[in-house]
C-alpha cells in the first residue's frame, strides 16, 4: 500500500480560508475524499471524487486536485469548523488508505 | 435514514478473541459493500477490512496478518468481524461504514458512518 501525506495542524482565523494538503503519487489516478471529525463523533465525508460536495455540506467546503495533491479549503472559516480533517483514497488493488489527519484549529 | 449501529465491544485480554456487530437499516443492505475501519485512542483512521455485497470478495490491512475475519449476513441486514489474537494495538474505535464507488470509477468512499464501538484490549 501506500501513505498520503498530509500537515499535522493549520491554524487560521475566523473569516479567513484554511487549505489542507494530501499528496501521494497515487492521486494522480485516483480520485481524493475528504472528512471530518469532530472530537467524540464519527467522521462525517464533506468531499467527495476531488471536487464534489455531498448534500447538506457546507458551499464553503470545496475540493481541487493538481498532479499528486489534492486540496481542501475551507472558505470563510467558522469556530464550528474547527476539526480534524482526513483525506482517503484507494490503491489500484483495492486497498482503501487514509492520511494521517490534520487538525484545523480556529484562532 | 441509513442507520449503523455497531455493538459487541468491550474488555478483552491480549491473545483473546471478540466479534463486532453493525445493524444496519434505511437502506438495501445487499447493494452495498460495507467496512470496518479502526482508530486508536488519539489517533488516525484506519480501514480494517471491507467486504462486497455477496461477500464475494474481501480486503483487508496489511497490518492484520490473517487475525480478523470480516463477514455479513444480508438476510439480517448485518455485517461482522471476528477478532482473534487480540493485542494490545488493536485497543480502537471500530466503525461500522457504507462504501461507496468502485475501482474502475477512480476509487471507493464511505458515505455513512455509524458511531463506533469501543475495544479495550488489556490485562
């Protein structure tokens, strides 16, 4: 298998936009999905396939993909926001990995 | 609304075993491939095992060695893992999950998301 990379932490102020990066050279011909988890809940799936938005997600949630990085941004960064994000995506075999995770802390 | 309801966590010594249950309901349960993914006490996530929807074929993570074993029975709308030769690292949240998506597609996901069982593996 293997790992997609992403920052332990981003820090941003409300208002203003966090992006969160996963890279791996996979993501070059897999799609990207991206979740949240907020501390004692399971993870929720806020982008789907790179670029698409599930129902009831946020507009301010959007995805975007370049080579092997994909991206998150968070537009217009609320408190409630505030979370740890996971990227995810599968290997041609199969094997579904995640990122490490990187927690969104909201000044 | 598509419901999963994981149950069968608990205490268990290293080298014991332990089956996980996940009830699954407000969907055609045998449309869908389902998993199991971990996350360990301040950790990340990872995907245990996913399992298709006739069960005809399985994944598992390379971490395991042949310990888990998932299945599921489409008649009760429930999916399963059997864990034996417990370890201390195994201690996790263990979630039941939908999947979506396929591999010809550019890959799989998970839509839903029940809310996790607690294993305690310890002396």
């Amino acid at each position: 298998s293997y790992e997609l990379t992403q920052p332990p932490s981003v820090s941003v102020s409300p208002g203003q936009t966090a992006r969160i990066t996963c890279s791996a050279d996979a993501l070059a011909k897999q799609y990207a999905y991206w979740y949240q988890q907020k501390p004692g809940q399971a993870p929720v799936l806020v982008i789907y396939k790179d670029t698409e938005r599930p129902s009831g997600i946020p507009e301010r949630f959007s995805g975007s993909s370049s080579g092997t990085t994909v991206t998150l941004t968070i537009s217009g960064v609320q408190a409630e926001d505030e979370a740890d994000y996971y990227c995810q995506s599968a290997d041609s075999s199969g094997t579904l990995v995640f990122g490490g995770g990187t927690k969104v802390t909201v000044l | 609304q598509v419901q999963l309801v994981e149950s069968g966590g608990g205490l268990v010594k290293p080298g014991g075993s332990l089956r996980l249950s996940c009830a699954a309901s407000g969907f055609t349960f045998s449309d869908y491939y389902m998993s199991w993914i971990r996350q360990a006490p301040g950790k990340g996530l990872e995907c245990v095992s996913y399992i298709t929807s006739s069960s005809s074929y399985t994944n598992y993570a390379d971490s395991l060695k042949g310990r888990f074993t998932i299945s599921r029975d489409n008649a009760k709308n429930s999916l399963y893992l059997q864990m034996n030769s417990l370890r201390a690292e195994d201690t996790a949240v263990y979630y039941c999950a939908r999947l979506l998506g396929s591999i010809s597609a550019g890959g799989y996901y998970f839509d839903y998301w029940g809310q996790g069982t607690l294993v305690t593996v310890s002396s």
